[in-house]
C-alpha cells in the first residue's frame, strides 16, 4: 500500500525522531525470528521492529501451519538440480530449523502451541508422479533420511483419503499454530527494554541521513545504522533490488468446522502444490491450487476468488469423501515470498548494504524462517552463513 501525505501522521503529529541500533520492518516470523536472535546476542542493541498491519498478519498468520523439510519440490528434483550432497544440506537446514525452534521455544508447550511432530505425507495421485517419490524414497533412504513408502491401501486405511496411487511420509515433520508460534518467540524478549515494537507503522520510504538510516513510517521516523527487511512478498513496494529475486504470490486456503480424527498427519498432493491437515482441535485446513490461475495468484492482494475456493472444495469432495458437504467456516489468502531458485535469502543489498533482508521462503517459512533469523544475525556478525541461502548466490 502506498501511504499518502495526509495519512502519515509523523507530519500532524510533529513526533521526534526515534533512535535505535538495528530496525526489523515486517513482524511476520522472519522478523521475530531474527529479533529472538539478535536479543540472544546479549550486546545490549536497542532493536526496534516495525510492522504496517498487527503481527503476523502477512502470510505467517494465513499459513497451513506445516512445519516441514526441505523445499517446494521432491527430494529427487532437489538432488537432480544441486546434488546429493548439496540435496541433504539443503534437507537439514529445515532439520535444524525444527530442532532450534523446539529447543528454544516449544520446548514443554507443544499443547499449548498446538504442537504436533506426526511426519507429514506426500500423495501422488499419478503414477508418474508416484515414481518420482519412490525415487526420493530410495535417495532419501541412501542418505539416512527418516522416509516411509505408502501403496493406495494404506493411504486410504492410514488418511481416509482416495484417489491416490502411492506417497511416501517424511517421519520427522510438525505442524503448528503459526500466530501462537510467533507470539511465543516474541514472548522471549517482549519486555525487554532494548527492544521496542511499532504497529499500524506502515514503513514507506527509507533514506539516507548522513551514516545512518532514516525509516519513514506513518506513526513516527526512526534512524538506525541498520535496517533489516523481513518483509518476504511485499518487498519490492519498499526497494526495487528485489523485483526479480522475490515474487509475491498468492496463496489460498479453507478450513471446516471441527470434525472428528480422520488424518493421521498433514498431507502435499500434486507435487507439492496442493495440501491438507486437520488441527489438534478439529478443523480440516485445505490449500493450494494457484495453479489453476497463475495469472491471478500474483501481487498484494489477499482477496480470494470463487475459481480456486471451488477447486479447493472439489478437492475436499473427491479426496476426503467421508467429510463431503461440511461447512466451511473460514476462507482466506496471504502473499507469499518466491524466490527465483526457491531457496530462502539472506544478505544485504550490495548497492545499499546498510539494508539486511531475509525472504524468499518459497511457501516454507514456518520450515526455515528461524534458522534463517539466526543466518541473519550471524552475517551481522561477520560469520559464514550456508551459500545456498546467501543472497550473494544472485550478485
Ligand atoms: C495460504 C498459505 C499457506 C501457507 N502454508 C504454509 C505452511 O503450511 N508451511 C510453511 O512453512 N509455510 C507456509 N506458507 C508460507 C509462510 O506463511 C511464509 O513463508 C512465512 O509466513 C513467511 O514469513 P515472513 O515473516 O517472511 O513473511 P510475512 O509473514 O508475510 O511477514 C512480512 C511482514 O512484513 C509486513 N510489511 C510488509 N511491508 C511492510 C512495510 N512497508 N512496513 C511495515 N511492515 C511491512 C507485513 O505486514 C507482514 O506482516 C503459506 C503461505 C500462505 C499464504
């Protein structure tokens, strides 16, 4: 959204300008992840994070709640683009993204969370694509991944579900509430007093005064010496650099009202495009489909649109017959951040290298934003951090 002179409300309010060693913009779980981080430093930074809407109202508050491994495509894509050895790399980032989050965070609060490590599955509805996961399968097995194979019988005894040929079921994957989740990061340094936290502050332009940063938002300015964006999809209405490094997306999703057990975890279908899990409450969550309107499924809006919620529903009809016809009680979208090798970015832009960013979570956030946040905090601090998420990949 772009912000017009009369709504910032710094002019009328003829506020001071504010200082602080490092600002975060976007309070999504990029942002607090990397805020969770640079507390963790105990450098005693004052750290400001500035958000445009409430928390977790980008896509990590609209997500699915999977907390996955590896990356949008089947493991035996990953290693015919980077390798095995690069492949398993790439698979435990996620590996220890889940570790870090359930050693630092979730620790003995998995119900309150509503934390569950059930593995997840993935479904071919072909047998194109069957075999596409059984050669994961084996790859994965080679290189000591936890990976299970699944013929029809089984998905349909295991998941209730029909219509799929085969899938594979990654052992050690979670789910989760994603606002709870981030509340409970946050929770960690809220009251901190290095560390204060802006919303409803849209941030629309970012200048340079002097040796510091001045960041213009519509409640007040703020310098600092460094600014982090974690602002994934919106991040080309802040600075052209990312308008071919990370497409906003679309992605739309439904939920049911509760109904009783029926999946024995969360479920990707259809190369991963497509998905399913039922909440430790009830609810069956369905998303994906942008597919079907790739034209549409670009930009900032988080309307949804009649084309894909019916999809979605055909979806829930065909493959999960037993619950055909529940209500839907809620429909929603969020933009997601692509990048253009589908692996995270971490850097800073090489014009302007006051600014930090981390992005490009390719619908995996919730996977690999809070390892990402320490790669971050790890770059600030002169350390290496893994190439494959170094922005430097692109320069
Ligand atoms: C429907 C859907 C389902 C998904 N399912 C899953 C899933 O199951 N598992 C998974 O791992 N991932 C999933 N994802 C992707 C996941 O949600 C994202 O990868 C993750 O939330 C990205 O987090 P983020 O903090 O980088 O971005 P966001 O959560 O989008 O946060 C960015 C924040 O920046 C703020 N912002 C933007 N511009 C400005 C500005 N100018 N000034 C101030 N603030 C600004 C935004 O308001 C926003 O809060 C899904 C996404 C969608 C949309």
């Amino acid at each position: 959204m772009s912000v017009s002179l009369w709504q910032d409300r710094s002019k009328t309010r003829d506020l001071e300008v504010q200082n602080f060693d490092i600002v975060i913009i976007g309070g999504g779980i990029a942002g607090i992840s990397t805020a969770y981080w640079l507390m963790k430093e105990d450098q005693g930074l004052k750290v400001a994070l500035v958000e445009k809407g409430e928390l977790a109202c980008g896509a990590t508050g609209r997500n699915a709640g999977f907390i996955t491994c590896g990356s949008v495509e089947h493991f035996n894509r990953l290693v015919g683009t980077h390798g095995a050895e690069k492949a398993l790399e790439i698979w435990k980032f996620s590996e220890e993204n889940l570790k870090l989050l359930e050693d630092h965070i979730i620790k003995e609060k998995e119900q309150k969370l509503q934390f569950e490590r059930k593995g997840s599955f993935s479904l071919a509805s072909t047998y194109e694509e069957f075999s596409e996961l059984k050669k994961s399968y084996d790859l994965m097995n080679e290189l000591g991944i936890n990976v299970e194979i699944l013929d029809q019988d089984s998905i349909e005894k295991r998941l209730n579900t029909y219509g799929f040929v085969g899938g594979i079921k990654y052992l050690d994957d979670a789910s989760v509430h994603p606002v709870l989740l981030l509340e409970e990061i946050l929770s960690h340094f809220k009251e901190s007093d290095s560390f204060s936290l802006f919303e409803n502050s849209e941030v629309f332009r970012i200048e340079q005064i002097k040796e510091l940063k001045r960041v213009h938002t519509k409640s007040g300015k703020i310098d600092a010496p460094v600014v982090i964006m974690a602002t994934n999809g919106y991040s080309t209405q802040l600075h052209p650099y990312f308008s071919d490094k990370i497409y906003p997306t679309r992605g739309q999703i439904l939920a049911t009202g509760p109904l009783p057990n029926i999946l024995e975890g969360p479920c990707y279908a259809n190369f991963v495009l497509d998905y399913f899990r039922q909440t430790p409450t009830g609810e069956v969550v369905i998303g994906g489909f942008r597919q079907l309107k790739k034209d549409t499924e670009v930009g900032y809006s988080d309307e949804v649109t009649d084309v894909i919620q019916d999809a979605l529903v055909d979806f829930l009809n065909k493959h999960i017959p037993s619950i055909k016809g529940t209500d839907i009680t809620h429909r929603w979208s969020g933009i997601m951040g692509f990048s253009a090798d589908g692996q995270p970015m971490v850097g800073s832009i090489p014009s302007d290298p006051q600014i930090y960013f981390i992005g490009g979570f390719t619908a995996h956030g919730m996977g690999l934003a809070f390892k990402s946040g320490k790669c971050l905090v790890d770059l600030l601090f002169d350390r290496p951090i893994p190439e494959f998420v170094s922005a430097k990949r692109f320069v």
